[in-house]
C-alpha cells in the first residue's frame, strides 16, 4: 500500500513537470513569433531627413484691451431724438450715433454761467480783504486791548458784590435764552455750558465769548443771537456789560479775519471759482455736440448705450454733476460753521459724469508675458500675426516691452521654450483693425516670426522625443534591415511644425515620424500601406 502511494506521488510530480516545460515553451514560442513579426507601422510613418528653409516663431496667448474709448455725455432734460446703434454693433468713423432736441438747455447754460461769474466775483473779493486784512486786523487788536484794559479796570474797581442778586440775574437770564434758542440738543447743551450753578457774570461772558468765537452759533440766526445778548444787558453793571459785549464781538471778528486769511481758506475759494468754470465750459461743449448730434470720431464698436430714442434722459444729480448747482453762499456757510468735510463736498460736486453711450474706438491693444529666455528676441516695431476666436487672422505690431520684470498668471507660451518663472516681462502689441471677433477682456492668438535659416537639416516636431536620464532630445533611425536605432540629436530653431537638427543626422537618413518612448534600438519594423 505504501509503495503505491510512493509511486503516485512521482507520476503527479512528473506530470506537474512536463505542464509546466509546455507552458514555458509557449511564452517563448509567442515571444518570438512576436519578435519576428515585430513593430508595425504605415509607410508615410517614415520620413527622410531634408534640408530647407526655417523661420523660429514666437507663440502666445494675448489679453485684449481699449486702446481708446469715446464717451459721450448728456444733460438732464436733453429729449432724445434718434439712436441709430446698439450695444455691440461696429461703426465708421463719421457715423451717426444719436440725435436731440437741444431747446431747452440754453437757460440751463446760462445759469452755469452765473454761477461761474459768482464764483469768481467771490474769489477776487476775497482776494482784496485778505490785502486790506494787515490793516484792519492792528487796529482791531488794538481795540482789543484796550477794552481788555478797561474791563480789568472795572473789575477791580467793582469790588464783591453778593452772589444773591447775581445768581438770581443768571437765572433769569438762562430762562431768557432758553426760549430764545429753542429746545434743540445743540441748544440745550449750549444752556447747560453756559449756565453753571457757581457761575459767576464774569465766567458766563468767558464762556460766551469761547462759544461764539469757535462759531458755535452758526446754526442760529443773527435775530436770536442779538435778542439773547440783549438780555445780558438787563444785568447790573452796564458798563462792564457792554464793554464785555463789544470786546466779545472784536475777538471773533479777528477769529474770522484770522480764518480769511488762511490758505486753506483761499484754496477753497479758487476750486469753486476754477471748478464752477470748468462745469460751465464742460457744459457749454456738451450742448454743442448735441446740437450736431453724436458721431463717431474713429472706426469702433459700441460698448454701452445708456439713452432711449422718444425719451428725455435723467440721471441722478450726485452723479451727474455738470446739471447740479454751485451754491458758492451754502459752502461758506459751511466753511463758517467749521465743517471739516469742506474738500469732500467740493469734490462731490465735480465728480466724473455718466456717459449716455461709450464707443471702444480701435485701434485694441493686447498684453501677454515673456519667459526670461525670449525676451531678447522681441523688439519694438515687430510684425504680428492675430488670431481671433473665429480663426480670422489681423495684423498687429509690438508696441510695448516693459524694462521691468514683475508677477504673471504663469501664461508664458512661447513654444521656443518659456522660462518656467512666475515672473516675467510684460509685451503689449497694437491690433489697427480688429472687427468683433476680436472681444475685449478675451484672449488672442499672437505669432511672431523670429530668425530665418536657410538650408537647415529639418525633422518632423513628432520625431523629437525626451530622455530624461541622458537630459537629451533623441529621434528613432529606421535602417534598411526593418531594425530601428535611438539617437540622440541637438535641436536648434523650431518654427510651430518642425525642428532643425543641428547634430546627429545626416541628410537623406530616415527616420520614424511618430515614436513611442517604450521601443529600443534593434526592434524590428514592419512597414505597411
């Protein structure tokens, strides 16, 4: 029994054996078959080095934007005729875009025109009282000091006088002014300050004096202000009233005469006198061309169209400033009162306007990057050759080539090889006639034909292929006896299709046109078709 099982166990392991020799010898069979029959390829998949002529290109995509836009403003009120465009359409120099019907803006022209004159009036009279101002200004600071003399004189002579009698004035008096000026915040605050319960009649007048002398009672009438020191002068003591009273008014009269002569004041009064003249000329030439109609004054394309043929255009007045008034009285009210925002409100009445169309007049620019490697071969004056969208090809020219490198996008496309650096130099080139293939904010297609060689040995782009180790270009030989060989090459110009070979081939070799990076010299190659 156990022979037998011996004998089992052999015959299985010699079975096990001859399966396994069998199988090998088919893996070799099919290798060699496979071999044998070898790499299969077309017959124009063989293409024999020539020599002939190369121009390197440069290739990139290319940002466009407005070289040039024409805005057209309108005025409140202008009735609109005709619009003979809309957003997108192109037009030629000389087209009519827009018609009006201008009657009713001749009055709007001549209060502009006022309003200049008054301004200007303002800023020359100012002018004269600030040269009279060194003469007026001594006396009046002499008069000061001589009241201040002789209100000390009769302060000291006065002597102690019960505070009963004074309070119960004070009192009295708060009443008084409290009516006067109302039951407003400012009003009551200025109560309050004023108005103390240790007051005294000395420290009331200092308190008025530094209210009205920092123009706090800007915000009342000449009226109120008079019937409320009238009332101070119901108090005892009229002589140290009254010369309190007059010695208060001289020290704001220098106040004002100290802020008049002020550059900031000065500069405040020749920005509304130069600003209210460049509203009345910028509205003065408005009228004139909507008198002619708008026309466009280059080839274009329409970019907005902002009125309505049958309709009056209306805007609103803080963004339109050419239709809003200078009011040269309320801003030196405002000045008066010590509002600080003075500029700001100036620079809001003579802001930019709204346009009622806008018009991208060509010619359109378009900027891309340069790679470090390609900048020298760029220069000013370049032809270009443009690609839209649509495949329609424009002339351009370089026209920009910045001396300073600075980040990009990493858009460098130069197909001789960009940089690999985010950083680079910007080139902008000029399109003189684009159409509306060309969008603006869209990309381009720029070429640029660099150097010309002629009767360069040339290879087939698809030839060329990369080995990373040796850090070199190779092509596939293909030899007489169907075997194929790697060779490594030295690429020089490359003009969008093929490559000069510098080193490594010779005229009339062949070579494989499409190659795979997995074969190895000694393949065979079967050729068909």
């Amino acid at each position: 029994m156990g022979n037998n099982d011996q004998k089992s166990k052999k015959m299985l392991l010699v079975v096990s054996c001859i399966v396994i020799a069998v199988l090998v010898g088919i893996v070799v069979m099919f290798s060699v078959l496979s071999n044998n029959k070898g790499i299969s390829i077309r017959k124009n998949g063989i293409a024999a080095v020539e020599p002939g002529d190369m121009t390197a290109i440069f290739s990139s995509s290319a940002t466009v934007a407005s070289g040039n836009q024409g805005f057209f403003d309108i005025l409140d009120g202008t009735l609109v005729e005709e619009v003979n465009v809309r957003v997108g359409d192109p037009v030629k120099k000389g087209d009519v875009l827009a018609t009006f019907d201008t009657t009713s803006l001749d009055s709007m022209l001549e209060k502009k025109r006022r309003d200049f004159e008054s301004a200007r009036g303002s800023y020359e009279e100012y002018l004269k009282n600030v040269e009279e101002a060194p003469q007026r200004a001594a006396a009046l600071k002499a008069r000061i000091a001589e009241l201040e003399e002789t209100l000390s004189d009769i302060q000291n002579n006065t002597g102690k006088a019960s505070k009963t009698p004074e309070n119960s004035a004070l009192a009295g008096l708060r009443d008084s002014v409290a009516a006067i000026l109302g039951n407003g915040r400012l009003a009551t605050w200025i109560v309050n300050t004023v108005f103390k319960e240790t007051g005294t009649i000395a420290q009331t007048f200092k308190l008025f004096e530094n209210l009205l002398s920092g123009s706090l009672f800007s915000g009342f009438s000449g009226d109120s202000i008079g019937a409320m020191l009238g009332s101070i002068s119901s108090l005892s003591n009229p002589e140290m009233l009254s010369t309190s009273l007059e010695l208060v008014q001289l020290k704001v009269q220098e106040s004002m005469m100290s802020l008049q002569q002020g550059t900031s004041l000065e500069s405040i009064y020749k920005a509304l006198s130069d600003s209210s003249e460049s509203a009345y000329k910028q509205a003065e030439e408005i009228i004139t061309h909507l008198k002619t109609g708008w026309t466009a004054s280059c080839d274009g394309i329409i970019r907005e169209v902002n009125i309505t043929a049958g309709e009056a255009y209306y805007t609103k007045k803080d963004n339109n400033p050419v239709s809003s008034s200078i009011n040269v009285t309320s801003l030196l009210a405002s000045l008066s009162a010590g509002q600080a925002d003075i500029a700001t409100l100036l620079s809001g009445l003579f802001s930019g306007t709204v346009s009622g169309m806008v018009v991208e007049y060509y010619p359109f620019t378009a900027s891309f990057m340069l790679g470090k490697y390609d900048i020298s071969k760029l220069s000013l004056d370049q032809k270009v050759k443009v690609t839209s969208i649509t495949g329609q090809e424009f002339e351009a020219i370089v026209t920009y080539i910045s001396p300073v490198a600075s980040e990009s996008d990493f858009n460098i496309g130069s197909i001789l090889g960009g940089s690999g650096s985010s950083r680079g130099v910007e080139a902008r080139i000029t399109i003189p006639q684009p159409d509306e293939s060309i969008t603006i904010g869209l990309d381009v297609d720029v070429f640029i034909d660099l150097e010309t060689r002629k009767d360069v040995l040339q290879v087939p782009a698809g030839a060329i292929l990369y080995d990373e180790e040796e850090n070199k270009n190779y092509v596939f030989l293909f030899h007489n006896n169907k075997t194929i060989e790697k060779r490594f090459v030295k690429t020089g110009l490359f003009d969008g299709m093929s490559y000069e070979v510098i080193e490594g081939l010779e005229e009339k070799q062949d070579i494989v046109r499409t190659p795979a990076k997995e074969w190895e010299s000694g393949q065979k190659i079967r050729v068909s078709g």
